[in-house]
C-alpha cells in the first residue's frame, strides 16, 4: 500500500512475544476509524525454548514457524507494507535469530523486524493509550509482562514521557524461580526478591515523576484481573491486597499440577506464578494502589504507528530530526547531500535493481552521516555509526539501525567487505550499493554547496559506475578530481570499479 491510498483498507499486526504470538486484522474505514476484523492467539513458549548457549531450539523454532505458518494463511494476500510483524525480547536475546528470522518470514510470508525493548515499550504505550478515553487527563502509568521482559512506561496523552524495558517476565520469572512447578513460598520469596532488585534502578525516579493512573496490559495482567474476579476477591481492579490473597491460595497448593483457581486457564497456568510475581514487585517498588486493565498492547500499538506513517507522521522522520538537533548536526548541508543521494539512487534503481524501501535508509543515513563529529572530528564515522548501533531510536527496528550504521560508518574514508557484517550476506550486495551512493553524494557536497556538480550520464554495471559530468572537471574543479581519482583507490577494495 502507497501513502496516496484512501481508505477503507486492511491492516495486520503480529507480536512473536516470548510466550505468545498475536495477530490483529484491522479494516480502516473511510472515516479513518479502526475495525478489528480478526484477533489470532497461540501459546508458542519461545522464551522457554533458549539454551544455555542462548540459542533457540529445534523444537522452538518448529513451534513458532508452525503457528506463523497458520498466521500466514489469513494474511497472505496482503502486502507487505500492509503488515507489521515484530519479535521482542526473546529474538533480541537469541544468537541465533538470524536462522530463525528466515524460517519464519518465509512461513509468515512477509517480513518480520526485531525491535528494541524501548521501542517495545513505546509501542505497548501507544496501543494502550489509544484504548483508553481520550478525556483522560495527566500522566498514566502503563506496563506490560510479556515471556522474557516487562516494560514500564510514564506518559501524556498519546505521547510516552519515560520508557524502561527490564529483563524479567511470565516465561523467564517462573523457569528461574518455579522449579517443576513448586509453589513454596522460598520460591514466591526469591522471585519477588529477584524482580525488586531489577525494578531498583529506577524505583526512586518513577516515584519522583508520579502518574495519575495506572494501567497494565498483556496476558499476564489480564489472567490475574479475571482470577481475583472469578475468586470473589474484588469485582474489578487489581490491589496488592488481592494479589497476595492469589500468592497464598498458590502456596497453599504447593504445586502448580495441584493448583486450581477460578479464571485461571490451563494454558496460562504453567508460566503464572513467574507473571504474578514480577507484577506484586512493581506494585511494592513503585507503591502503586490500583491497577486498571487495557484491551490495548503492542499489536494495537503496531496499527496506530503504521497509520501514523501513511499519515506522513513517522516517527522516524522525528526521531532522525531529534538527533540531528541534540548533536549539531549541520541541517542545510544535510538535506543537500540527501538530496543528490536520493537522485542517484533513482537513476541506479532500476540497473542495479534497488529494493524501493532502501532509498529511505539512505536519506536518513545521509541525514545523520555527520553524526559523529559532535564526539571527534577524527574518525567520526566510526563515531556515528557506532551510535546508530547501541542507541534507542524510537520507530526504528533493530535491523533498521544496523542498516543506518553501516552506512554511516562506510560513509566516508577506507572501506572493506567487513564493515557489512552486521547485516546478512545477503543484504552484502545491496548495502554496498547505498554505501557507493552516499559516499559519492557526500563527496560532490565536500564543499558544503547545496548544489552538486551537475552529472550528464550515468553508465552501471554490477560493480560498475560511471559518471559524466556535464563540466569539464578536471579543469574547473581539480579538488573534485583529485577525490574521485581517491575514492577510486578506496572503492576499489571493495572491488568496485568508478569511471569518470
């Protein structure tokens, strides 16, 4: 789907979450309202698949690409830019994800992103937020347990003010700390323990800032709202009263084979503990008296951020522009070299056969490829692309910053086929084409002019390109020549050939 393309239209969302994988079909109507035509939920247990090498199972992966492959039957008519498919923590966690990703995607048939757990967090805040009534004024609390990580959130409105992703979820709590399904209280000890000192760090600042409700969302939360219901406890709400009144029905029972709670499902059974007691640690650390419950989270998230982006409201676009801001990057000269790299990926697409999304990694590369010079002026693409690989960048996915951060970091100065390694050998090709691109964009702008010197023709070949400017170069810019005649040599390590 094109941004020119008005409603009504279809969108679907999928979250592979370390306990569950999600997936939403949503109709925009021509009002612009969203209508949920098809929800999708099935107990994948990633999380539970990862070895103490930190790889993903045979039989995870079996389990997951399975359950994507029952996924794509419903969306597999849909393109791909009308799907938005994302892997949290387990795939950040997991050295082999990359194997897995290429499984999945294929059983999914469309493309699957990992995102990041601020990113994650920022989405579950959007979904949430959407969900709630909009008169509702001052700051909310949102979280969510997932398998592997819980998110936190503080924010206004539909904006999130403050994001923390902790490594403690459902899956991960109950494998740690509910051995064989024990329920002793030693056990319910160590877990809560265990979650307070992951909540330590930002205990006293989230207290500080203060909210004026609080919500939570995702399996975990809902199961123990529907229990404390189905028990009697309260009729709505979640309290740390009530949760301690679960805890102990749970010790009472000793084992989880024993345990039987109203409104507690067998499929939610086995990881709840792990979720109950991450969740009783957030309401002590953070002194938190009573807890809402959204139908909203991460997939409803994903549909209100794909909206927003046909809406020419992309997060990305402001997030490229926060960073150019917060380190002084020089915006004129920028948008120049944006500009001669997007041409020339236009005049290369078709020879060189370019995937048409690429040319956005190209301009936000050549957007921030000065990003490094706020850190050192020597070297600073090595400066800004290790930036673009190690911090938050809220809209993009972790394959997107690994993308900007090879470019940026080839930008410019000697290059080698190493340098690509952060993406797959299969993307090799591709990169090294945006990276010719941007260096050769960045070198017709070395005089900072916002016009490059003009190029009559352009001759490619696979590892070919020749340039014929329409001056005489050599006579009228000898600087010019003289960088050309440089990135020839540079080029030619990779084994590209330049002419001109």
């Amino acid at each position: 789907m094109t941004n020119e393309q008005q409603p009504p239209y279809k969108l679907a969302t999928i979250d592979l979450g370390s306990n569950s994988f999600h997936m939403i079909v949503v109709q925009i109507d021509a009002l612009g309202q969203v209508n949920v035509l098809d929800r999708l939920r099935e107990s994948v247990r990633l999380g539970g698949g990862l070895d103490a090498k930190g790889n993903l199972s045979k039989a995870a992966q079996q389990r997951a690409v399975d359950c994507l492959r029952r996924f794509g039957e419903r969306i597999r008519d849909f393109p791909s830019e009308n799907v938005a498919a994302v892997g949290t923590n387990t795939l950040r966690l997991t050295k082999n994800s990359r194997e897995f990703l290429h499984l999945a995607e294929e059983a999914l048939g469309h493309p699957i992103a990992v995102i990041s757990g601020r990113e994650e967090a920022r989405l579950i805040y959007l979904g949430v937020a959407h969900s709630l009534a909009k008169d509702q004024q001052g700051k909310r609390f949102v979280m969510d347990i997932g398998g592997g990580s819980t998110e936190l959130i503080i924010g206004q409105g539909f904006e999130p003010l403050h994001l923390e992703s902790l490594r403690m979820g459902c899956v991960s709590s109950t494998l740690a700390f509910f051995p064989d399904g024990k329920l002793t209280k030693a056990c319910w000890d160590k877990a809560i323990t265990a979650a307070l000192l992951e909540l330590r760090p930002i205990k006293a600042a989230y207290r500080s800032i203060g909210w004026e409700s609080a919500t939570g969302a995702s399996g975990t939360i809902r199961a123990v709202k529907k229990v404390i219901q189905q028990t009697g406890l309260a009729p709505y709400g979640i309290t740390l009263e009530h949760m301690h009144q679960v805890r102990d029905m749970m010790i009472e029972a000793g084992h989880v084979d024993k345990l039987k709670l109203a409104g507690l499902s067998d499929e939610r059974k086995p990881v709840f503990a792990g979720g109950l007691a991450v969740l009783i640690a957030v309401f002590e650390a953070l002194n938190i008296e009573r807890m809402s419950v959204s139908d909203g989270a991460l997939r409803e998230g994903l549909v209100f951020n794909r909206l927003e982006r046909y809406q020419h409201e992309d997060i990305r676009d402001k997030t490229v522009s926060v960073w150019q801001q917060r380190f002084q990057v020089d915006q004129t000269y920028a948008a120049a070299v944006h500009a001669t790299a997007f041409k020339l990926f236009n005049r290369c697409r078709d020879d060189w056969k370019l995937p048409g999304h690429l040319v956005e990694l190209l301009s936000w590369a050549a957007d921030l490829h000065e990003l490094g010079l706020a850190v050192s002026h020597s070297s600073y693409h090595k400066h800004g692309g290790y930036l673009l690989e190690y911090a938050d960048f809220p809209g993009f996915s972790n394959e997107e910053q690994r993308w900007l951060s090879v470019l940026v970091r080839t930008h410019r100065q000697k290059i080698s086929a190493k340098l690509f390694n952060l993406l797959d050998s299969e993307d090799y090709q591709n990169a090294l084409y945006l990276s010719v691109l941007l260096r050769l964009a960045v070198l017709l702008h070395r005089s900072h002019k916002d016009v490059a010197p003009p190029i009559d023709r352009i001759k490619l070949g696979k590892n070919y390109i020749e340039l014929r400017f329409l001056d005489d170069i050599k006579a009228k810019k000898p600087l010019l020549m003289a960088d050309l005649e440089r990135e020839q040599a540079f080029l030619k390590a990779v084994k590209v050939e330049l002419v001109f």
